[in-house]
C-alpha cells in the first residue's frame, strides 16, 4: 500500500510519461458539444478510454446517446470493436450519465511495467473515437436532426 503522497507521485509520473510517449494534444474536452468530453481513466484493476455525456438536461443526454447509438455498427465494425455502449451509467456520486467506452483489464497504475501497454492502448483507442467522431460530429451535434 502506498501512502498518499507516493500514490500523488507515481500517478504524476503515470501522465508525464505518457505525454512523453505521446506528445499530441488530445480532443479530450474540446469536442465543441457542451458536456460531452473523453476520457482516459486508469486504476489498479484497469485502464478506460471513454466518450461521457454528462448534460444536466436528460432529455438531450439521451438524444445525443441515442445518435451515437444509431451509429453503434459502424463504431464497431469500423472502430471499435470492443466498445461499451450505455445509456444510463451510474457515477460513484449517483449521477447518471450517457458513456461509451473500451477497456482494458489487467493492468494497473501501480505496476510499471503494464505502463508501456497502458500507453499503447490509450493511444490506439482514444484516436480510434477521435476519428470516428470527427467523421460523425456534425451529426452527433446537430439536435433538430432525428435519429
């Protein structure tokens, strides 16, 4: 068990190496849709990269859930194979939110040596969804257009 200042540390050292690894800007929050950002997570047991859609209005959480659900064959036969759809995903905090993800089981933030495996997956999946977003954008962001 590592206290709290080491967890602090190896985690800071996690993200720089990373970056070193991979030194591109990611979309990330920049998606241009209010509330809708990805997301690498990364703990003891696994590594997520997501597409969250966290709007507080529930009706347009889930008509831009329900566009990128429409688009679920494609994001997986073209993308992403192994992707998660959910429409109601419970946070710790008991929000509920609309997330695609892909995750990786098996490693761990804690063991250095999953890093480079870590890394390569974050790189691989989340460029998957960026391309995969950017040719679908205009159509997840458009909410007058119907599913």
């Amino acid at each position: 068990m590592f206290s709290k200042e080491e967890s602090l540390f190896i985690k800071k050292e996690f993200w720089v190496q990373f970056a070193e690894a991979y030194p591109r800007k990611w979309l990330l929050y920049n998606t241009k849709i209010k509330d809708v950002s990805f997301k690498f997570y990364i703990d003891n047991k696994k590594a997520q990269v997501s597409l969250d859609i966290e709007t507080k209005e529930e009706e347009k959480r889930k008509i831009y859930f329900e566009k990128i659900q429409s688009l679920q064959t494609i994001l997986l036969e073209e993308y992403l194979p192994e992707a998660i759809l959910e429409g109601n995903y419970y946070l710790e905090s008991g929000n509920v939110i609309s997330r695609i993800w892909v995750e990786k089981l098996g490693v761990s933030l804690n063991n250095k040596n999953t890093w480079p495996e870590i890394f390569d997956f974050f790189n691989e999946t989340m460029s998957q969804f960026e391309v995969f977003f950017y040719e679908y954008q205009d159509y997840i962001n458009d909410l007058e257009l119907n599913t």
